[in-house]
C-alpha cells in the first residue's frame, strides 16, 4: 500500500463504517476460540494498529508491516513488539504463537500459498488462524489497483489453499452482505462511467447518520454470523486450525 493511502487508512479507521463494522465481525470469531491469558497473538500486516488493539483483551500481541510509516502510526497508539517484515518471512521462531491474524492481506501476496505455509510454521500446534480477504475477481477496480492487490478471491479458492497449507477449516464465510449490492453498483459505475488518472480507493466519506447506520448493518451481521455463514458479500472472513 502505497503512503498516501496509509495515512488515509488511518484517518478513516476509527469511524469509517467498514472499519468499525468489520471489527464487530472479527470479535465474533474471536469469541469462539477459548485462548489462555497468557495466549500470544500476531497481526500479520498490522498496518496503522486500530485493529490490532481489538487483539490486546485475548492475549500479549506482536505486529509487523512492511511499511516504516504505518508501523510509527502503530507506535504512536502504544503498540510495542512490532517489527518490520513481510508475509513470506515472518522474524520469529517455529511454533511461537496461538494466534495469527492476517486482515485483507492475503490478497496483496504475489506468493498467497508460501506465505499461508510460513503462518502455519509460526503457529503452535493447533494455533489459530484468522484471515479476511476481498471477494469476487469481476469486483476488480482502482480501488484494488490503489491498494496494491494481486486477486479477489471465491470461497472454494480460499478454501482449496488453506486446505493444501494442512489447515483445518473452522468456519469460513461470506461477510458484508447487506451492503454488497450497493457497494457492487458503485465499483460498477465507477469502472464504466469514472476514469481518474492514477488508481484510488473507492473510500465515501458518508453522511454521519448513514455511516452509523452502515455500521448498525454490520454489527447485525455479525450476530448472525454467532449462528449460520452468510451466502454472499463481499468480502471472506475465515477461521482455521493448524492440524
């Protein structure tokens, strides 16, 4: 992700309504593991660290990046253990930690399968895996492009490729469904009727009326997702198991 998308990123994470939603979501997932207290944690790609503090109630946390800039915005919310590396070659012993979190990173991955491989090595036996990662490649627009994205990704992909890192699935599910068919049309309306001259996000800052609203859907999703896996939507939250 390039600079000036990150210190957008982290204005927009602490109200946007994707942002706070997705983290009502994440929680869900998290509730279904029972971790001990002294459970230590890894965001893989832990950009400006407002997700990552979500972490800091189930155990102690690490993060890395590979950008220097998010990583300060990281320290200057009080996150320590951080270290700047990629995906594919994680600074830390084998069989280190419970958890591992990789949020809408996968997808910025040329080498998606080495770097699920180099998860599974970090992981004690039985670890967790959480993992997000954006949906349906005809979704593909500037917004991937200004992101840095290599795929989107369907459910029987993800699935075939965590399964071949010797991954057990726990749950893995469609997320952001009540807002998929408006967010659809306007990456639509943008890919055919919006030509900008370099890549950019497809962030609308809304209404803040509309905003909480947006975020009372999600967190509506997530209740549901305590109980069934959602059909569609546009993105793909997934929990697994090292065997």
């Amino acid at each position: 992700m390039n600079s000036n998308e990150i210190s957008r990123l982290h204005e927009l994470e602490k109200y946007y309504w994707w942002h706070v939603g997705r983290k009502r979501i994440l929680e869900t997932f998290l509730k279904r593991i029972s971790l001990p207290k002294d459970s230590k944690i890894l965001d893989v790609g832990c950009g400006t660290g407002e997700t990552t503090k979500i972490f800091e109630d189930y155990g102690k946390v690490w993060g890395v990046d590979v950008s220097d800039k998010a990583l300060e915005f990281c320290r200057k919310q009080g996150l320590q253990n951080l270290r700047q590396s990629g995906a594919r070659h994680l600074p830390f012993e084998d069989r280190f930690f419970d958890v591992v979190a990789m949020l809408d990173i996968l997808e910025h991955i040329e080498e998606d399968e080495e770097a699920l491989r180099e998860v599974y090595r970090v992981l004690k036996g039985h670890g967790y895996l959480l993992i997000t990662v954006p949906a349906w490649q005809f979704l593909w627009s500037d917004h991937d492009e200004a992101l840095e994205h290599k795929r989107r990704y369907i459910h029987f992909e993800l699935r075939s490729k965590l399964e071949k890192a010797d991954f057990k699935i726990q749950r893995l599910s469609y997320a952001i469904m009540f807002l998929s068919f408006p967010i659809v049309f306007w990456r639509l309306f943008q890919k055919i009727f919006v030509q900008s001259s370099y890549p950019k996000t497809s962030y609308v800052v809304l209404p803040p009326w509309l905003n909480t609203f947006f975020i009372f859907l999600l967190r509506l999703e997530a209740r549901l997702l305590k109980y069934i896996n959602l059909p569609f939507g546009i993105s793909l939250v997934c929990l697994v198991r090292k065997k």
